[in-house]
C-alpha cells in the first residue's frame, strides 16, 4: 500500500468561501477583473477572468467586494493553481480596513456554523 504524503496546511486563519467581484493590478500595470472565492483575514484565492502569466510572489493592487463591503489591499501570490486561480496573501490592509475585514470574516464563520 503507498501513502501519499501529507500537505502540511501553512495557514494561520481559516478561510470562508465567499463570492464578490474584484479588480486588480499586478505591479501597477493593467487593470485585470474577476471574483473572489474564500477568504480569511490573511488572504483570498482569487479567480481572474483572463488566465495569463501570473507568477509567485507577483505583488497585486486588489480592490474586491463581499456582503456590499469594499476592502482595498497589497497582496502577494503565494500560489498558481492548476485551475487559473490565485492564492494571495494580504500584506498591507488599513487598520480601519481590517476592522472590517475582521467583522466580514465573523458573519461569514456563523454563516458556515
């Protein structure tokens, strides 16, 4: 019998799946769309409209919306799945903006619950 080896979950938060249409910059350069699909309050994976060559650690300009929430963040890809979508994680969040993000992620855990 083989075993496969087990992925080793790097995450700190859990993250909640969600739906919101977002845009983007990858390094101040074309605006890109798509939609958000889960969210913690240290990143997102994110679904782009347009597959191109995104690569790891492609710093984002994000602005996406969940529940009539807007959040604007600097993020990072941290992982290109085969699927076309984007694990980013958030690296520069107003703290205004992480108030929010923090209540955001509350109404969805007890949406899940």
């Amino acid at each position: 019998m083989t075993s496969s080896p087990i992925r080793k979950e790097r995450r700190s938060q859990p993250r909640y799946s969600c739906r919101g249409p977002i845009d983007f910059r990858i390094h101040g350069w074309y605006l890109r769309r798509g939609r958000i699909l889960n969210l913690c309050l240290d990143g997102c994976l994110i679904e782009p409209q347009l597959a191109t060559d995104y690569a790891v650690g492609d710093r984002l300009e994000m602005r996406f919306e969940v529940n009539r929430l807007s959040f604007r963040v600097l993020c990072i890809v941290r992982q290109i799945r085969p699927s076309g979508h984007l694990g980013v994680e958030i690296l520069c969040l107003s703290d205004r903006s992480r108030r929010q993000l923090q209540e955001l992620i509350e109404e969805l855990a007890r949406v899940t619950s």
